[in-house]
C-alpha cells in the first residue's frame, strides 16, 4: 500500500460513530425504495455492499415530504409502508455488521408533481428544466414547516436505529437551491429571497437549527454542502 493511502483503512469517527475505515458507501437512489416487497430488495442490496467492505453506507435520499419527492419511486419519511422497508434494511445491515445512515432530502423545484399530484416548491418561483415546472415560493410558515419535516426525520432515523444521519444540502436540491444566488431570476424580489435564506439569521437558518437540534439525541449528524 502507498503511503499516500495508509491512513484509508485506518478506524475514523465522525463524531460519536467509530468507523473501522474510511471507506464509505456514498448515497444514490436505487429505484428500490417504494418497490412493494416490504424491503427485501433494498436490504439485500445494502447487506450486499457490507459484505464488499464499506465501513459506513448512506441510503439513497428518503424525502422529508410528499412535496419534496423526486418521484413516485422515491421513498417518503411519512409514508408508514416506506418506515417498515427502512426498519428492515437497518436490522439487516446490522445484523451484517454494517453501519448505516440515512440521508434526508428535499428536491424543492426539481420534486416531479405528476408523482403525487403536489406542485413544487421552492425559495423562489424561478422555472426549472428538469420538472418542467414553475414552482410555488415557500411563505416563511411554510420555510418553518419544511425544517420541522427535516427534523422529523432525523428524530425518525433514530428510532429506526440508524448509525448517523446525512442532510442533502447539495446537487441543486431545495437547501443548496436555498443558498444559491440564480443569476438566471431576473425578478429582484427573488434574488434578494433567494440570497437572503444564506445569511445565519434568516428564516431558514434559524429554524432548520432550532429545528435539527436535540439535546437527547445519540446519532450523529453529517450535513453536505454545495
């Protein structure tokens, strides 16, 4: 082995979370999420990449809400069926020796609304090409409604016994749609409430931290940024 990677197998921790490497699953969606077989596929495929070596896998984006999806074969956090088919992909990478997080995802203006029947939303009304949709603005209600589902999550993924939990805050999803400034919006309006949700004390910000934090919680968090 090169020097260059001797400290690759070497045990990491990520706050609490020992990890006997750093070889680490990345997420990405399967298809499998809302395939009707209570799971099995899903945690045959995850069991299947503990077995190959990962030292920690990070589930593909499980969507916060039915207005967040990607799609009708996007797994949704509300959805008990999905909660039963997470149950059992987490006991059985553990039972594999596994440790697994779960990501947390909002598409924002890239959720597809013919899923189910929910138009986008998003920080600004800016059209996008790959929904094909004009999106609805986020009231700042609405932006406190959005954290809490985030935070009902992660609080989720704890009682499923999942190892860590990961925020999708990249890849031009609603957090990182959130942070950009869209040189494309012409509308002054929106770039200022688009810029706006960056800055620490507004309304987003504050209320996804209020929201993310819990002073009992015994999972660690991990958030990717753009």
């Amino acid at each position: 082995m090169t020097p260059e990677l001797r400290h690759l197998f070497q045990p990491g921790q990520i706050g609490r979370l020992v990890l006997p490497h750093r070889v680490v699953m990345g997420p990405m969606h399967l298809g499998l999420e809302a395939r009707d077989d209570d799971g099995a596929a899903l945690a045959a495929f995850y069991a299947e990449r503990v077995r190959g070596g990962a030292g920690l896998i990070v589930t593909g984006g499980a969507a916060v809400g039915r207005a967040g999806a990607g799609g009708a074969r996007y797994g949704v956090l509300t959805d008990r069926a999905f909660q039963h088919r997470l149950s059992r992909v987490v006991d059985t990478v553990h039972e594999a020796g596994g440790l697994i997080a779960l990501q947390l995802f909002h598409a924002g203006r890239y959720a597809v609304e013919s899923a189910f029947g929910l138009r986008p939303v998003a920080p600004s009304p800016v059209y996008s090409r790959l929904s094909r949709c004009e999106p609805r603005e986020l009231s700042t209600v609405e932006i406190a409604h959005v954290a809490d589902e985030f935070a009902a999550g992660a609080e989720l993924a704890q009682w499923l016994e999942f190892d860590a939990v990961e925020v999708m805050g990249s890849e031009g999803y609603l957090i990182d749609q959130v942070l950009r400034i869209r040189p494309e919006v012409d509308d002054r309006k929106c770039q200022r409430r688009d810029t706006g949700f960056d800055h620490p004390r507004s309304p987003f910000s504050v209320a996804a931290r209020r929201s993310m934090a819990c002073p009992t919680a015994s999972r660690p968090m991990r958030v990717t940024v753009p």
